[in-house]
C-alpha cells in the first residue's frame, strides 16, 4: 500500500494540538480445533476444543498542521484456551491496549 503510515518512526515532542487515532484491526474469538471433512455434508472435530482470543490494537499520534506522524506503537495480544470464556476475550483486549499505552514516552 502507497498511504500506510510508517509503524516505526522516532518520538518527537508533541505539540498541544496533537490528534491520536487508536485503531482496532483485529478482535474476536476463533475455534481452532482440528476438523476434517470427509463427506461432503458432515464435518468432524478432532481433539480436545481449542480457541483463539485475539485483539489487535493500533494508536498513531498525528500533528494535524503539517500531518506527520509523531509517533506510532502496535500491540497484538493473542490467549490460546481450551474452554470458551469470553472473560479471555477481555483479557485479550486490557493487554493489547496496556501495552500500547505503555509504549508511548512518559512526559512529566
């Protein structure tokens, strides 16, 4: 893609009118089992259940004068679980989005 915004710049100071995007590209659950379909009409799981919890975060922190981007940060957090809780869902979610706050520089 020509207009993807770079995912590694260097942090600059922010100027008090500075604008972040916090994006969600990714978030859900997903089963994961092993299954087969050996006939047309039937499919069949193999092994104990598996799911996959998945968040998928991104903030951009854009100058709006000049539109550059003053500073970026990504996080995917991904559980791997045999039961279907959708407390799991929410742990994925609180991990992503710590980690992506934690990423941007403290200004104290």
């Amino acid at each position: 893609m020509k207009e993807r915004v770079p995912l590694r710049v260097k942090p600059l100071d922010c100027p008090l009118e500075s604008v972040l995007l916090v994006a969600v590209l990714g978030y859900g659950r997903e089963n994961a089992q092993v299954s087969i379909k050996p006939l047309w009409f039937r499919q069949f799981g193999i092994g104990r259940p598996k799911w996959h919890f998945a968040c998928d975060l991104i903030a951009i922190l854009v100058n709006p004068r000049d539109g550059s981007v003053l500073f970026d940060a990504r996080h995917e957090a991904c559980i791997t679980s045999c039961s279907d809780d959708p407390k799991l869902l929410d742990r994925a979610a609180r991990e992503a989005s710590s980690a992506v706050a934690s990423a941007f520089p403290k200004i104290i």
